[in-house]
C-alpha cells in the first residue's frame, strides 16, 4: 500500500500515525513509495486504535504543551491549548527572577508545574496529584526536563504564595455527553467534578484559605463557574480574568483580600 491510499483513509493525522509506527521521520513518511507487508501491519495497527477512538496524543505517547513535548498515555488527562492560559496568567503577575513556591493542584502530566518551573528559574513547586498513574507521567516529565529537584510531591497544600489548577470540573451528568475519545480514554477522574462541576473548586478555595497563599489561578469550563466562582471567597477577590482563542474567560485569578478593596479586574 502506498502513502497517498493511507492519506486518503486517514487524513492529516496519517503522517503521525505512520512515522510513530516505523519510528520515523515525517519525511522520511514521504519518501517511501511503498510499504512492506511487516510496515504495513505496523501501520494498520496504530490506524487500528485511532479509528477506535483513542486520542492520538495516546498513541504517540507525547502532547504539545507550551511549546515541550510532555509524556502522556492511558491514566493522565492530554494537556490543552486552553489551558496555557493559565501560565499567562502567571506570567503577568510574577517577574521572570522572581523567587515563589506555588502548589500544582490536581498536577496530571505535570505540564503546569513543569512549564513554571522552566519559566521561572526561581521558582519551587509542590505537586498534589491522587492518582498514581498521572503522578508517573507527571514524574517522567519532571525527569524529562531536570527539575526533581525544584519539585516535590505533598499529600497537603503548605503555605505557598501561588495556588494553581486546572481541576475537575465538568458536572457528572455531562460526561456521557463528551466526544468519544474524551470520555472512553481520558480518566474520568480529571474531569468530574460533581454534580455541578463545582466540587474541587470549593476544596481548593477551602484549603487555599487556610495558607497564607495570595494567589488562585484556575481554569474555568462554563460561564456558571466564571459567575459563581467570582463571589466564592470571601478572603479571596477575583481580579483578573484570560480569555482563550475563542473569548471564553478560561482562566481566572483571585488575589487575597487585606482590608476592603474594590473588586476591580487589574
């Protein structure tokens, strides 16, 4: 079989498919006039599970985040583009040499802490992750990137002056609703969070209060949580918001109140 019959079968992901399936490079896809019949079982088995349904971030073993490659598989939630909103956010708030510890809630695949840690050389990050199968990915990009030690996993939040999240937050009753790939491959774990989606929102908030945290960073999926989340706290006011490629505030930030202070977006 010939690349242009895989390209008519599969579409723009045949490149990636094929490459991952040899173990080379998209040029070297191109180059090929043909395939032998050992390549071309290779091939149908990647295109196999893609058809099925699984995430091609899963068959690859790798998602884009940030510009770094981070290691992903069955277990831990694909990073978003969405969700780089947040270290937006956190590049408008906190200078580049700037000395801080932040907490990761929820970290998954680690790409959060790991991108922080890369951007702010300075910087410190505890890790809070329940499930064991996204602290391993979390771990090997940690390993990816050399920055054990300037992170460290902890059961509870310390006192640190950033709280950041992309938690669960899509009510129960919509994830049979979601895309195929979405709600049969990605854990439903990272992405439930009670039956309004409000669930770890209010534990965040509720553990953030008890630390001496000044920020909340938080990745939002509805309109609903922008509104409810902004009068959550009443130690926290929400001053700014990050809107994604589609005008959506995805990302919002709270900053702990001292004294009275008009809730004004900075």
């Amino acid at each position: 079989m010939k690349v242009s019959d895989y390209f008519r079968r599969s579409g723009h992901e045949t490149v990636w498919l094929i490459a991952h399936a040899l173990g080379v490079s998209h040029s070297a896809v191109y180059a090929h006039d043909d395939f032998s019949q050992e390549e071309q079982a290779k091939i149908e088995a990647v295109i196999s599970r893609r058809g099925k349904g699984e995430p091609l971030q899963y068959i690859l073993g790798e998602a884009d985040f940030w510009g770094r490659d981070f290691a992903v598989g069955r277990g831990v939630l694909i990073p978003r583009h969405d969700t780089e909103t947040l270290i937006e956010a956190v590049m408008k708030y906190f200078a580049h040499d700037e000395e801080f510890a932040f907490i990761d809630w929820g970290t998954g695949s680690g790409c959060i802490a790991v991108t922080l840690l890369m951007e702010f050389p300075n910087s410190h990050a505890y890790l809070i992750e329940k499930s064991p199968d996204a602290a391993k990915y979390a771990l090997i990009n940690l390993e990816r990137y050399s920055l054990t030690e300037r992170a460290e996993f902890v059961d509870a939040m310390p006192a640190c002056k950033l709280v950041i999240s992309n938690p669960p937050y899509i009510p129960s009753g919509e994830i049979d609703g979601l895309m195929k790939d979405v709600r049969d491959y990605e854990p439903h774990s990272a992405l439930d969070g009670g039956q309004d989606g409000m669930k770890y929102y209010r534990e965040i908030f509720a553990l953030a209060e008890k630390t001496e945290s000044e920020y909340i960073i938080l990745e939002t999926g509805s309109i609903f949580q922008v509104q409810f989340l902004q009068s959550m706290s009443s130690k926290f006011m929400c001053c700014d918001e990050v809107l994604d490629d589609g005008n959506f505030p995805r990302c919002l930030v709270f900053r702990r109140r001292y004294g009275h202070e008009e809730e004004t977006f900075r």
